[in-house]
C-alpha cells in the first residue's frame, strides 16, 4: 500500500520552470471540479479551483490554491494535478454548476473487495472491460448510473447499482457495487494501491472472462440443426461472476454457487477461484473446462463452449424457420379431411380444431382430449426420414397430458400424416418409422373453414 498521489506546488512568478508557463503568466484558461481529493496541500474532491495551465508532456494541470486549503502556503500558490484527477469545466459559474451537481458524490470512494473486478465501458456485466481492478484498491466514485443489474441465482437482480468510477490509475468506467465497500473521505492521507496493471495482465484469463460460456449440448444443437427452444430459453451456463465475486453454475441438475475474492492462475490457461473448489481452464479459444467438487465429495467435470451467435438471436432464427414450416401446413389448407379420421382446421396463430378422430382414441389420441389445441413444429427428422417427409409436429390436445406426434408430407392434393410413437423417438428427433405405421391421410378441403373460436 502506498499514500495517494502526492503534488508539487509552484509559484506563479517564481517556480515555473517551462517556457510555456512563462508565456501563460497568470492568466486563467478557467475553472474545474477536483475529482481526487489531494494530501499536501489537502484538497477535497468536489472543489472549485482555477486553471492556469495544461501540459499534455507532464499530463497535469496547473491549478491555483484557494487560501482555505493553502495553509502555510504562498499567496497565490499553485499545484500540479493529474489530467484524469481534475475536470475543466469553463467559466466560474459554470463551474459552481457542475460543483453543485457533482455533490452528491463529491467526498465518496470504495474498497475494492474482489481482486480482478472489472471496470467497463457501459453499465452492463456483458460490456467491454476498460480496467480490472486489484483487492484493496481504491475508486473514486463520480455519479450513478442506469444500467443492467447482473443476474443471482434466484433470477433476480442483484442488489447493488452501477456507479460511474475513477480509477486511482486514471481510467474511467463503470462498476457495479456489489463487491465494493463506498465510504466517505474529506481530507488527508488516501491510501491507495499502486498502479499494477502490466503484473496482473493475463491475457488468457481476458478472454476467457470476456466470453459468454453455454453447455456443450448447446453447441451441439446448434451444430446439428436440432434447436430445442425450451432448453435454449432457459439460458442454462457458466458466469464467472467477475463483477459480483459469486460465480455460477448453471446446467440441468446442478445450480451451484461459488463466492470468492480472486481468481488465481493454477497452471497453464488454467484458473481457481480463490476460497473454492472451483477451477476453470481454456480448452480452445471457444472452449472452457469447469470443474468442482461436489457435495457429495466427487470431482465433477463440465464442458462449455461459446456460441457463433448470440441466443436471442439463434432463437428468433429458430422461431422463423418453425413459423415458416406451419405457414406451408396451413397455407396448403387450412381444412383437411379424411373419410376415416375426421377433419382438421388449422388456424394463422398455430392452433387446431380435429372432429371426428374416433378411431384414434385410445391408442394415438388421449380419451380426455378436446378436439382442439395448439401446434408444435418442435419435432425433427433424421437423415433418413428427411426425403419421404416434409416435417413432423406436435399436436397438443386440450385435456391430453401427452402431445400426439406426427410425420407429415405435403403433396398437391392434401397431406399425410403418420403416427410417431415415443418408440421411434430420441430425444427431439423422429429417427424411425412404427414397426406398423399408423397413416393418415387427409385431403384439402376448399370449403370455408368452421374454426371454434374460444
């Protein structure tokens, strides 16, 4: 630890040592807000101070000294300050504005209480990092900010706020509150960290920190052309959790959390999470490892990859290319009947009516079905079932606790449809035929539809 940053002060008719302050004598360029309080001469944060000179070579402002905090100072004493430590603002009055509006947070800072917290360069937990910050080490806090709260495990928000920060290094950004410690200061002695950026750069834990990490089922999917929608939509992941200390396992069976104040390197492109039995390692530049110990005592080993895109995306694409699938379906009636099973209406918004399915019941329709409900194209084909039908769907029945599942193909008179029990299911997939298909076919029927309106 080492004391904030300490300033030299100069005379205006004596002590500058530059040409060009000579040139500027004591003319004022204008005024500006403190926004790091300083230790000798002691100078709050939040004061009002004229400005006399800048030096883009010595990165520092030459400010005047108000005779309330010179003490045995000089009579128009000044003092050098950091460029990212002071605000030019321009005139007085427009000063003694911006000193008014920047009370509220003028006297406050926070502890960094989570080593590697980052700061970013707009209040979400998904934005770029412009700095991380070290355990111990000191922010100034400049205002308040809206933002995107980051996530617990419950599914809500966090509490904490986002703050707009200075770091004692000079860089700029937002941090969310969770893992700092705000306190006040007036004056005096600031202890601060020295500036170690360049030690703690790792640039393997930057980008495995800066990725968003889904299971390797989600890849898959994705890879396969079999989109499960449910699974997709419950963001099932890995966070890291660098800007609240708290990382996060979130996959079918198991929601873990794991609070820790610094992530440490554990050998090659391998990480832990201090206080844990976490640790996580950079298989590929689109691959992590996590592992953990569980409760039960066992090692568990889970993979993550991250995505070509973004889920919301890879959703609506989803959603498009069903929609367009039951748009062909319902296009090509929306009425189809048959001699033997009824008729079926479909309607624009992906719901049906079907009368007459008797023969159906118990063996492929429910006995508590309702003749009507709603459309899934949430089924797939495999490679071989692909060239003989045109999809498969699900029907759910009002009523049923089960969905009826079907192949279908569509031809220029009406379509088929073909029963698909769970037997020739895996998973999503319609991977094979009944061992004694069911077949259905219905014509299209022109006449107009007599859809039941709920």
């Amino acid at each position: 630890m080492i004391s904030g940053f300490r300033l030299k002060y100069v005379f205006c008719s004596a002590l500058i040592l530059a040409a060009a302050f000579l040139a500027s004598s004591c003319s004022r360029l204008g005024w500006g807000i403190l926004l790091w309080s300083t230790e000798e001469p002691a100078i709050p944060s939040g004061t009002m101070l004229p400005v006399y000179f800048k030096s883009n070579i010595n990165k520092v402002w030459v400010v005047g000294v108000p005779d309330t905090y010179r003490g045995s100072l000089p009579r128009g004493s000044k003092i050098e300050i950091p460029l990212s430590k002071f605000e030019l603002v321009g005139s007085k009055k427009q000063a003694k504005k911006r000193a008014q509006e920047f009370a509220e947070y003028g006297h406050m800072y926070a502890e960094i209480l989570q080593d590697g917290l980052p700061v970013r360069d707009h209040p979400d937990n998904g934005a770029r990092r412009v700095y991380r910050l070290r355990l111990g080490e000191i922010i100034k806090v400049l205002s308040i900010a809206e933002g995107n709260p980051p996530i617990g495990r419950t599914g809500d928000p966090l509490p904490g706020d986002w703050y707009r920060v200075l770091t004692e290094a000079g860089s700029i950004g937002y941090c969310f509150s969770f893992r700092l410690k705000l306190f006040e200061h007036y004056s005096g002695t600031l202890a601060v960290l020295p500036s170690l950026a360049e030690e703690i750069e790792d640039p393997d834990l930057d980008l495995a920190l800066s990725k968003k990490w889904w299971p390797e089922f989600y890849g898959a999917m994705i890879n396969n052309n079999r989109i499960n929608l449910e699974e997709l939509s419950r963001l099932w992941r890995f966070d890291p959790g660098q800007d609240t200390g708290i990382a996060r396992i979130y996959v079918p069976q198991v929601d873990r959390d794991f609070t820790y104040n610094r992530i440490r390197p554990e050998g090659f492109r391998s990480w832990q999470f201090e206080g844990t039995t976490l640790q996580m390692s950079l298989r590929s530049e689109t691959s992590l490892e996590v592992q953990f110990v569980e409760r039960s005592g066992g090692l568990r080993t889970l993979l993550f990859v991250e995505l070509p895109s973004e889920i919301s995306d890879i959703i609506l694409q989803e959603t498009a290319r069903r929609d367009g699938l039951f748009s062909a379906v319902h296009e090509q009636g929306p009425v189809f009947t048959s001699n033997n099973y009824g008729t079926i209406v479909f309607s624009s918004d992906k719901r049906f009516t079907w009368t007459g399915y008797s023969l159906l019941v118990p063996h492929i329709i429910s006995p508590n079905a309702e003749g009507k409900g709603t459309v899934s194209m949430d089924l797939f084909l495999s490679d071989s079932l692909s060239e003989r039908y045109t999809g498969a769907f699900s029907l759910n029945f009002s009523g049923a606790t089960e969905p009826a599942r079907f192949l279908y193909a569509i031809d220029s008179q009406g379509f088929r449809l073909e029963y698909a029990p769970d037997s020739s299911m895996d998973e999503q997939t319609v991977s094979r035929r009944a061992s004694s298909p069911t077949v259905l076919y219905f014509f299209k029927d022109d006449s107009p539809p007599g859809f039941a309106e709920d």
